[in-house]
C-alpha cells in the first residue's frame, strides 16, 4: 500500500499561495508524493462489520512513546488513510488511542533531535500535508480523545471534523517555549474553530486546558466521563453511518468550502452539492422509506 511523503519545494510554494485549498485539490497533490516502503504498525485499522459497516477506527498505538511522532509513525499514518481514502465502502472514521492516558503527545522530540534543519523541514511539512490529507477526505472524521493532546497530537485532532473527549483529557500547543510555532495546522485550524484572540492566548502562552474549558471554548463537540470518549465517538459515528452517505459528503463538502468564502460563494456551493444528490437513488429511496413509515436503506448511490 502506498503513502504520502512530502511535496516537492516549488509544489509547497505553490500551496502556500493559495487562500484554500480544495478537497479534490488537496486529495490529488498528496496522492502525487513519494511511495515507501511500509512502515511498522503504529496505526492500526480497524473497519467494523455488520449494522455497523462502513464505520473505520483508526487506532494510535505507540505505547513506548505515548504515541509521538516519530517518522515510522508517520508513514503509518500515511499508509492508513491512503488506504481508508481508496475504500469506497468507508462512510466515517474514527480516531483513537489505544494507550491509556494519552491520546497524542505530539511530535517525537527525541528523534527530532538527531535531525538537521533540512531533514526538520521535511518532516513538518510532511505532517502538515498528512493532515490536510486526512482534513479533505470526502467522509466525517472523529476524534475520541482521552489523556494528553498535545503539540502535533492536537493538531492531528483539528484536523478531524468532530470532537469528543474525557473529563481527564489535557489540550495544548506548547511549541512556543521550544522557540517555534505550530507547524502543522495548529495555528490555522485552532483560529479558525476558537477565534484569532483565544488562539494567540493558547499559542502565545503554550498554557494547557483541560477538557471542561475546551468544551466551554468550543475547542471539541462534546465531553464526557473519563473513559467513555471511544463509546460516545462511536455513537456519533452510527448516527452519522445511518444517512444517506452521498449527503453527508456533500453536507461536509458544503461546509468546508462554503466557509471558506463569502456568503453569496457559499450559497452557490451549498446549490452545486444539493443539485448532485437531485437524482440519486438514495434521495428517491428516503422518500419512499417516509412513507412507507419504515427505516431507509441507502446505498450510496
């Protein structure tokens, strides 16, 4: 199976230039990177069955480092959502760690200290469009966070479209006090979903929240009692699973790009996306299930 590396330097430029970037846009640059060999599994799928087919969990298990990312890790996570995004049955995913305690403790620094400024270079940039990557996928993405989320490990998750977290969960961006900033989404992703002041407060200062202020800030979609995140996501995820799925790519589709512009631009998109699902199966099949008073069964198409 392949997986993402890093972009060329002038494609990188090339990207940086633009006010946003597409999901097809962003789908097809990741796609053109460089193919490696497979990397240990440190990111393990797991695509559940039965009513609930077409759910996909995707499972963080570094243990030894509380799931940081080092470059092996990084190429699981490449491999795993290359393979998700070819899968034409997925309809939502999943986030979550199988270590307890922590979710994501961000980037590996031990490893980060043997790397030159250059082999740096590549490797944020190569984490940064890996989130992207996982950001532009077609389908709803959710994070089920308990313990620490921290540095790139929260960045990861607000790269997912949905939250949800424990009472014990830690969030922070303390890149700052290491003399850096966030370098793989955190400074874009975290203004746009909590405002510009409260993300320079938590950038400037590095400070920690825990997962009530996160929840007051609007920082993740729901909290829950420590341990019962991955249940609750998975709630989420069957509620999500029961749509019609060509609508919930649309409706994510809508949102995603509509917001991007204006209201007069993001009214056109909301039109171009509902007048794709005008003659679909799935549209005629909701109908018929409403009056028939029985439970839809959609087949995306």
């Amino acid at each position: 199976m392949s997986f993402v590396r890093y972009l060329r330097r002038d494609s990188l430029l090339q990207l940086a230039g633009k006010s946003y970037l597409s999901r097809n846009y962003m789908l097809q640059n990741c796609r053109s990177l460089i193919i490696e060999t497979a990397p240990p599994e440190f990111v393990k799928l797991n695509r559940l069955s039965g009513s609930d087919s077409g759910i996909i969990e995707v499972n963080l298990d570094r243990p030894v480092a509380k799931n940081a990312i080092n470059k092996e890790m990084l190429k699981s996570l490449q491999n795993a959502f290359e393979s998700i995004h070819q899968d034409s049955s997925a309809r939502v995913v999943m986030i979550r760690s199988l270590v307890p305690g922590v979710f994501c403790a961000g980037a590996d620094l031990k490893e980060r200290r043997t790397m030159s400024p250059s082999e740096v270079h590549t490797y944020v940039n190569s984490l940064r469009y890996m989130f992207s990557f996982m950001e532009a996928l077609s389908i709803p993405t959710i994070a089920a966070i308990e313990g620490a989320a921290l540095g790139g490990g929260l960045e990861m998750a607000l790269a997912c479209d949905l939250r949800i977290c424990g009472e014990n969960a830690v969030f922070g961006l303390p890149e700052t006090g290491l003399a850096i900033i966030p370098g793989t989404g955190g400074t874009q992703r975290l203004s746009r979903l909590v405002g510009r002041s409260v993300s320079k407060e938590l950038i400037f200062t590095g400070r920690k929240i825990d997962a009530i202020e996160a929840a007051t800030k609007g920082l993740v979609n729901i909290c829950v009692t420590a341990g019962e995140a991955h249940e609750k996501a998975i709630e989420m995820a069957q509620q999500i699973n029961e749509k019609g799925p060509l609508a919930i790519k649309m409706a994510k589709k809508a949102i995603d790009e509509g917001i991007e512009t204006n209201m007069a631009s993001g009214l056109e998109v909301e039109e171009m996306c509902y007048q794709k699902l005008l003659n679909t199966q799935d549209r005629l099949e909701g109908l018929a299930a409403f009056a028939e008073k029985r439970k839809p069964l959609y087949t995306g198409k």
